[in-house]
C-alpha cells in the first residue's frame, strides 16, 4: 500500500542540508559523501534533467546540486560529460541554452526546461479518445488504440522541417562531432569520473541522446567513454526498428543498452528488442508505463530482471492521467521498491522529476521529498 500524502508529509524533509563542493580544489575528505542506498536498492537521480537547466548544465554544477541532496548515484545525459571533454558541438550547445535562460526564454519554463509534453500528461503516446475511442479501463491493459504506431514512436516534438540550408549545416556539425569524437583521450574521461568518485556520487547509466545515427565509430566512443565513466549501461530513448544494430554494439562490448520508453511503448516492443540482442535491455519508466499501458508494470519487472538497466521512478494516474507528487496516483513505488529491495535486484530506482512545483516550495526541496519518499519505502 502506497503511502498517502498526508501520512508521507510527516516524513517529508523541512529542508534540503547545504553542502558545497568546489570543484578542483575539495578533496574527499572535506566534504560528507552522500549515500542514497538503503536495504540494498541504490536510489539514483536522472541528471541533469531533473535540474531542469537543459541538457548542457556543467557536471560542476550537477555533482553539486547531488551532494547537496545526498544523492549518490546518476543517470547522466553525455552531454555534460562532452562539454568537460571540450566538444565545440557540447560548447556551442552550452552557450546557446545560456543565452536562452539570460534573455528569459527557456522552453519549457512553466514546467521545467527539459520537461517533454507528456511529462504533463500531454499528447505524446496518449490513448486514443473522442468519438469511437475504446474506453480506458484503469488496470485493464492497453487499448488497441493507443499501441505504438509502426514505424517507431511519436516524437510529439511538433517541429518544422528543416531548410536544405538547416540540414547542410546539421550535416557540417555532426561531421565536426564525430572527428572530434575520435580524438577524445579516455584519459580526460577518466578524470571527469574521478571528480564524481571522489564526492561519492556513482555515474552507472550514461544517456546518449541520437544515438540511433552514431557512426559506428561513433558507437564504439560512446560505449568506450560510458565504460570509462563507471558506468553500467548506457541509456536512450527508444526508435522501433532501429534497436538491432545498436544492440550488436552492446552485444560487442558487453554492455546493456536500456531503451526508454513513454507511454505509446508496451511490453511487447521491449519483448522485440530483447530478441534482437543479448544485451539490448529496458529502462522501464514505472509512471510511463502506468499512464499509457493502463496496468501495473510488476508482472514485467518479474518477468524480466535481468533486462532492466534501472527504472524511472515517477507517479502517474492510469489511462495517461498526469505526473502527481509520489504516493499521490496509481504507480506501484512502493511495491516496486519492495521487490527490488526483497529480490536483491541491483538495478538502480532512478528518481525523474517531472511533476509540477507546488506553490511555496522549489525544485529541490520537491527532489528532496521524492528522495525522502523512497527512503522510507525501502525502510518500512
């Protein structure tokens, strides 16, 4: 039984304790590592999205933002890492997102930069309604309508066409990118993770995003820079009919790729990509799965363990109902963490904030409770 908001705001923290991290010059022994690990279950951060700064936050400011919140462990996007790297693409990129936050325009604000549309129960992935729509029937399955079209799943993006103009300089910066990439010192990737090793923050899931157009060259970067991070696995958002070949690179370096799916993915597309490769997994988002497949996501996770990178921990209502404060809808947590916790399964609970900031309090303070909220699970 999930724990009710009332009953969890006695448990809930009054503040987030300050900590601070320079950088370069802090050693491991001046600042209080944090520890989000309890009975076994390593309850993680998805970063920098959580943030909700864009993808191009400095890994500075992420690991001080976890060691702030106790967080020992992350999912954390490439580009943070890239920018460290000195990529002119990650740089131009960085430098793009701060004019945007300095002329006040960041997409996304009213709920987060970085936030996509059905973080709010939006269009992407919804179940069919209106006129002749089947009826969402809360923990009755998925609808024949709302399964995820052929051809791979909706971006929901809404975005124009490029110009030829567009394209021919997306081309230019991704050949600059992958020259660049092959260049990289694993040396220099090193010591981007021994910043975070030494805070005792853990990076096990690396997310690469446009993955799916990776040279192969590319592809075997990606995997190198990940192994040489710490990392697990890597992670990206999942392209039907594309899982094949970048399973073959995790099938080569012996690596789990977890693909993520939103609420149009059902089990039986991750069922598909687990065919095509060993080491081809699913980072299976417990609120996605509830709001799109209208049913617990247990059986599968029973199912298949040994295929799951790490689970996106997030509360949704069923028949694609919005992002609630944790114990608040119809996602499982609570019996998730338990199973985790009772199976020994080391698959890390990552927290992904997408609810809206209630009036009064902030970000943090929001992850700070949602952390909190899967302590006490774990402990009760």
């Amino acid at each position: 039984m999930e724990y009710s908001r009332r009953e969890f705001g006695k448990l809930a923290l009054v503040s987030v304790p300050a900590a601070s991290l320079i950088w370069a010059h802090k050693t491991a022994a001046q600042t209080r590592k944090p520890d989000s690990m309890w009975a076994g279950v390593q309850v993680g951060m998805n970063v920098p999205y959580n943030f909700g700064g864009g993808s191009f936050m400095s890994g500075e400011e992420i690991l001080q933002r976890c060691v702030q919140l106790g967080c020992g462990a992350v999912e954390l996007r490439a580009q943070p890492v890239e920018l460290f790297l000195g990529s002119p693409a990650a740089i131009a990129g960085a430098a793009s997102a701060g004019r945007a936050r300095g002329a006040g325009g960041a997409a996304g604000a009213g709920r987060g930069a970085g936030v996509p549309a059905d973080a709010a129960g939006g269009r992407r992935g919804a179940a069919a309604s209106g006129p002749g729509a089947a009826p969402c029937v809360p923990g009755a399955g998925i609808t024949a309508a709302a399964a995820e079209p052929a051809g791979g799943a909706p971006s929901g993006r809404g975005r124009a066409a490029a110009t030829p103009e567009q394209q021919a300089a997306q081309a230019a910066a991704a050949e600059e990118t992958k020259k660049w990439r092959l260049g990289v010192s694993m040396d220099k990737v090193k010591e981007f993770r021994k910043k975070y090793e030494d805070a005792g923050v853990k990076i096990e899931i690396v997310k690469w995003d446009g993955i799916f157009d990776f040279s192969d060259d590319e592809l075997d970067y990606a995997f190198q820079v990940s192994n040489a991070l710490g990392a697990r696995a890597l992670s990206s958002e999942i392209t039907v009919g594309k899982t094949k070949r970048l399973g073959q690179f995790a099938d080569k370096h012996k690596m789990q790729v977890g693909y993520h799916g939103h609420t149009a993915v059902t089990p039986a597309i991750w069922e598909a990509a687990f065919a095509e490769a060993k080491y081809n997994a699913a980072n299976l988002d417990l609120g996605h799965f509830v709001a799109g497949n209208n049913m617990s996501p247990v059986p599968f996770i029973k199912q298949y363990p040994d295929r799951i990178t790490h689970v996106h921990v997030k509360d949704r209502k069923f028949c694609n109902g919005p992002n609630v404060p944790f114990g608040e809808g119809d996602t499982p947590i609570k019996e998730v963490l338990h199973l985790m916790r009772d199976n020994k399964w080391k698959f890390q609970a990552t927290i992904e904030f997408e609810y809206p900031v209630p009036a009064g309090s902030d970000r943090m303070a929001e992850l700070a409770k949602s952390i909190e909220y899967c302590k006490q699970c774990l402990l009760a």
